[in-house]
C-alpha cells in the first residue's frame, strides 16, 4: 500500500473498475477535443457572419452618405425624405436612419432619436470624416450602428458639414444564425459520444486484457502455482510487463524449488543425525547413570567431571529427541491419537512426573469435571514445555488455569493459562517466542532447553486444530494461552 490511505484506494478509484475509469477518460478526451473544436468554429464562424454584415452594411451606408444631397442649412422634411430613402437601399437588410445637425433631429422612423447610439459613437464620429461603427446589445438584442459625417471636399482634404447621419441595423437574424450553429453543435456532440464509446469499449477491452491475464497469473501465482507464465504479444508495454512477470516468475521459481530443496536436505539431516545419535546416546544414558551411582565413592574432582557428563549427556538426548519430533512434524508423520481424559487430571499428573508438585513453584487452579478429546502424550509435552519454560525464563510461582469456554461466546474450547511472575516478554522477543531455537537473550549460547520447546509447543496445539498464543499480564510477568477445542473431529495430522 504504498501506506494505507494509497492501499484503501480513494473512494472514486473504490467505485468505479480501471475498464470504466479507461472509458470515461477516453470520453472525456472525445468531449473535451470535439468541445475545443466546436467553440473555434463557432468563434471563427460568428466573427465571419458579423464581420461580413458589418462590412457590407458600413461600405454601403458611406455610399449613401456621401451621395446624399442636401443643402445647408438643412430643411427638415427633406431631410428626413433623403433619410428613408437610405434606409429603404439598407444593404444587407433595411436601416433606421438618424440624423444630427446642431439641435435638428430628424430620422426615417416616427423617433427622432435612437436609444441606441452611445456617446463613444457619436465622439468617434466627430474625430473621424470615415465615420466609425459599432455593436451595441439594447434590451437583450444585438444592433450594429454606423455613424458617417456629411463632409465636403476643399482641396486635398475634407471639411465637415456639421452633418452626422447614423444608421441602426437590428442583428437579430444573424444571432439567430450564431444559435443555430451552436444548436447543430450540441445536437451533433451527442450522437458523436456515443459513436465515440465504440472506439472506446474495444480500446479499453484491448488495454485490459494483459491486464486481467496478469491479475489472474499474479492470483494463480498467490496460490503456489509457480509454473504460471503469461503470452506475450507485441512490443508494447504492456508486452514488456508481461515479459518482465515471466522472468521474474523464472526466477522465484529457481529460488522456491532451491529453497525446497535445500529444506528438505536440512530436514532428511536433521532426521539422519538424531536417528543415527538415538543408539549411542541410549548407550552413554546408560554408562553415565552407572558413573552418576558410584560418582559418591570417587574424589571430588572425578565426581564432579562425571556429573557433568551426565547433565550434558542428558540434555544431548533431548535436543536429540526434540529434533526427532520436529522432524515427524515437517514430514507431516505426525499422528494424533485421542482419548477422551479428565483435564485437571491429566495437567496433575504432569506436573507431578516433573516434580513440580510444590505451590512455592507452581499453582495449579484445575476445576474438576472438564473432560476433553486429547492426544494424552502430545497434552502432556505442551503441558511440561509451557510450565517448563515459564520457570526457566520467568519467575516462581507459575499458575496454570483451565476453564472450558461455552459455546455462547464462541465455538467450544478448552483455554488453558499458564502464567509466570517474572518481569515478561519484551518487545522485540514477541514475535518470535515460538521460532526454532531463538533466544530472547542473544548473550546466553546455552541454556537448559533445547531451544524447540515452544515450537514443538506450537506443533502440537495446531495438530490438535487449537492456537497458542503469549502476552503480558496487566500485572507483570508473560502468560501463554492454549485454546484447544473440546472435540478434536477435523483435527488433522
């Protein structure tokens, strides 16, 4: 997960699958591009139509303007006749004409004055003999208006009469045409989405094929078929990512089958070594244990030589005898034989065959009448290395508790406690209680223990289909618990 947010995934990425998010984006480059393209014709297309009608209408109005006969000073009525004969030439459509000379205002509609001639046209027109037009929107409806001086020759230049004819044009039919255009647009963008999610479909489906074969490589892979391998076609990435997974599927491959085998050679080893040493330890058991019984009638040095051999001869045959446990456990030899027996009985008689009957050492709070399905000897190892291992590396008393739990509050169990005094587990020991030969303290190279007690431990709870678990106490000290269930019918070797 790159971390927890990247592999919660956000809720949009939760929603929608990599084929829709591929088709929505495949979509949004259509729409986006045919939009782009739709807003520069209409741009260009717009700016066409009104610059065409303004062309025309400007030209033609400076025709008319300067064809226009009119003495000065201006007669009203004829004015306001030569006025609507413009306005009748209006190209490209009819105008409105005004007229402006000193306070006369005089036009070819029955308003003498347009609201919608600014002061920007009217300046504009003082400061220029060609005039000057502009678009103006009044009331929601776009005009264009021209405004041209009447001008007379002197010479080489031109004299203004005093003269301003103006000319409205009302735009409406070329808007109209504008929303026509863009009307054609918007009808045209949506059947062209949906032509475009065809594309987009088989687009996706090609992307995410290669992609589905690998997730169901890497998901066949997850579940121990390391032979997976991926066709890979072309030379595109996606062919490169394929090809990559082969090698590396190559690889781990090598590695897994080298890793097995190099295993198994440490397993058959480690059978071999215990099984060969089993006759010879069995024999040294036997000299030392006549040594141990005359050890009194030698000199202290020899005695305590011999006593020695003794101690680690004994624990050569169990580190040897755990080996060969372990061993049955990683060949899948181990069996379960299971009889019905009495908890608290069963827990007694192990701690009393280790001679660890005294309450100053262990107390045992066993309520009578808890009758499980056990293997009696497998019970019995799990019992001495849990108790074992808490007076060794704990602290006295050690306390082993058994309740049977009710079905009410979970499947039916048997829970067995067994906790220490000492000062706990630490942190970094945690993880690893449970591993074949670890030391909590790296400093101590020997101990009592073989350093398989607890995994043994392990084995033989899981053969019994239970779990076993270590914490600390609130209190202090480490406490192990064994969940076993009271009847053991799927338990498998």
């Amino acid at each position: 997960m790159s971390d927890t947010r990247e592999a919660a995934g956000s809720p949009t990425r939760a929603r929608f699958g990599l084929r829709t998010r591929l088709v929505l984006a495949f979509l949004l480059v259509a729409a986006v591009s045919a939009g782009t393209t739709a807003t520069l014709t209409y741009r260009e297309a717009r700016n066409a139509i009104l610059e065409q009608t303004q062309n025309t209408a400007v030209s033609s109005f400076r025709d008319q303007v300067a064809n226009l006969a009119v003495g000065l000073p201006v007669d009203g009525a004829h004015l306001q006749r030569e006025l609507r004969r413009i306005a009748g030439r209006g190209k490209p459509r009819a105008w409105y004409v005004f007229a402006e000379y000193g306070s006369v205002r005089v036009s070819s509609t029955s308003s003498p004055v347009s609201t919608v001639i600014t002061p920007e046209l009217r300046r504009a027109a003082h400061a220029d003999p060609r005039g000057s037009f502009q678009r103006v929107v009044k009331g929601g409806d776009p005009y264009l208006t021209i405004a041209v001086p009447a001008v007379f020759a002197t010479g080489h230049s031109f004299q203004s009469s005093g003269l301003t004819l103006y000319a409205v044009m009302p735009l409406n039919d070329e808007e109209a045409n504008v929303r026509a255009m863009v009307t054609a647009a918007r009808d045209g963008a949506v059947p062209g989405l949906a032509v475009a999610l065809v594309p987009a479909l088989l687009s996706a489906r090609s992307v995410l094929r290669p992609v589905r074969e690998l997730r169901l490589a890497a998901r066949s892979m997850g579940r121990g078929r390391l032979d997976t391998r991926i066709q890979a076609k072309g030379s595109d990435e996606l062919a490169d990512l394929a090809r990559t997974f082969n090698e590396s599927a190559g690889a781990l491959e090598r590695s897994v089958d080298e890793l097995q085998r190099a295993e198994s050679r440490a397993r058959r080893f480690a059978a071999d070594v215990s099984h060969e040493l089993r006759t010879p330890l069995a024999g040294m058991l036997a000299v030392t244990e006549l040594l141990d019984e005359d050890a009194g009638s030698l000199d202290r040095d020899t005695a305590a030589a011999i006593r020695l051999i003794s101690v680690e001869t004994g624990r050569l045959a169990v580190l040897v005898e755990d080996l060969m446990e372990i061993s049955r456990f990683d060949a899948r030899a181990a069996e379960l034989h299971l009889d019905e027996v009495d908890i608290a009985e069963t827990i007694r008689k192990t701690l009393h065959s280790r001679r660890w009957s005294d309450p100053a050492d262990v107390v045992a709070d066993l309520p009578d009448a808890i009758r499980a399905r056990v293997d009696p000897r497998r019970f019995d190892v799990i019992v001495a290395n849990l108790v074992g291992n808490a007076l060794r590396h704990g602290a006295a008393p050690v306390t082993v508790r058994v309740r049977a739990r009710t079905p009410g509050t979970g499947p039916a169990a048997l829970v067995m406690e067994v906790a220490d005094s000492g000062p706990g587990i630490s942190k970094e020991a945690m993880p690893h209680l449970f591993d074949r030969f670890y030391k909590a303290d790296a400093a101590r190279t020997r101990s009592e223990g073989s350093g398989l007690g607890l995994a043994i431990t392990l084995e033989n709870v899981r053969l019994h289909g239970g779990t076993v678990r270590a914490a600390n106490a609130a209190g202090g000290g480490a406490v192990f618990t064994v969940e076993l269930p009271l009847t053991t019918e799927g338990a498998t070797s």
